[in-house]
C-alpha cells in the first residue's frame, strides 16, 4: 500500500489550530507512523474472524423487568416543592428566540 501524503497544515487550518513548524513535522510523523501500523494490519487476513463490539465477554447485569405497584398521583407530589394541576411545577428554563 502506498503511504498518502498528508498535509497536517491543512488540517490544523480545518481545525481551526494554529501549530508551529516543528509541531507541524512532528504530527506528521506521528500520523506517518499511525498509517505504517494500519498498513501492516491490513496484511492479515480476517475474512472468518467474526468482528467483537468488546474486547470482553459482557453478561446483562440487570434485573428481571417485572411491573409492580406505582405510586399514587398524590403520593408522587407529596414532597414536591411546587405542583399544580395535579403535575410537578418546574421553573422555565428555555428562553424564547425572539
């Protein structure tokens, strides 16, 4: 595979970064040898290895979802600092656009 060209300048200017030229060659280096690593990963062949969403096993830690008894409407205001209508009072906090 033949190594692109990467213009690190150009890419700071996208970013809005303003780099040095020593930081400039540096990052360039640094991404020249990130693409020599890619290029040797891609020797391998991994058409049968099935892809992995973890690098662990993950088991679901979670309880069984059974419905139980809900509150009452008074019971879930009755600590509230502010209801009305028979629903929790909040303060606004979206302003307008106008």
């Amino acid at each position: 595979m033949e190594q692109p060209n990467i213009d690190v300048a150009y890419i700071a200017r996208l970013a809005k970064l303003s780099l040095t030229p020593e930081e400039t060659e540096s990052f360039s280096a640094d991404l020249n040898q990130v693409l020599a690593h890619v290029a040797q990963l891609e020797q391998w062949d991994t058409t049968d290895v099935p892809p992995m969403y973890h690098p662990l096993p993950v088991f679901d830690a979670v309880r069984e979802d059974i419905p139980g008894t809900s509150l009452s409407n008074e019971a879930a205001l009755a600590n509230a600092p502010a209801a009305e209508d028979g629903q929790f009072r909040v303060p606004k906090v979206v302003e307008s656009a106008h």
